[in-house]
C-alpha cells in the first residue's frame, strides 16, 4: 500500500519520529520497547517497518492502513500522551 506518510522501508525510528502516533501501533503489536526513547533510537534506527511486520507475522497492507488511519485522525502520544 502506497501512501504519502512513511514506506515500508523506512526505519522504526524515521516514522515514529515523524508520526508519533505510530509509537502505540507499534507497541500493541509487541514492540513495547519502542516507547522507551532510547531503545526506539538503538532498536528502531536499525529495523525496517517491513522487518517490523515480518518478525511479527503481520499483514504489511492491513497495518498499513491502520497506521494511515492512526495518522490522520491524530491518534496516539501527539493527542497529548498516553492514557
């Protein structure tokens, strides 16, 4: 799935940096430690969203899409933080 807000060979970090509204996607699919700004640095400078998905055997365009979804209604920590 093309989109205008990340690729799928953009880093962990590229995106969560950009959109940090990827950061709670992310972590509910087992990434927890991408909430932690230095492990996001050491682990999310070095993994692919595409490698991301694969080591957790999901669907690359259905996470796509919900991530776009996430992005443009601005949900996640830019609505303020976490709950």
């Amino acid at each position: 799935m093309e989109n205008m807000y990340f690729d799928l060979n953009d880093t962990l970090l590229e995106i969560t940096n950009k959109h940090t509204e990827a950061i709670d996607l992310l972590s509910s699919i087992g990434f927890e430690n991408i909430r932690d700004e230095k492990q996001r640095k050491a682990f999310g400078g070095s993994v692919t969203l595409e490698t991301a998905l694969r080591i957790k055997k999901i669907n690359e365009n259905t996470f796509a899409k919900q991530l776009v979804e996430a992005i443009e209604n601005g949900i996640g920590e830019s609505d303020g933080g976490l709950e």
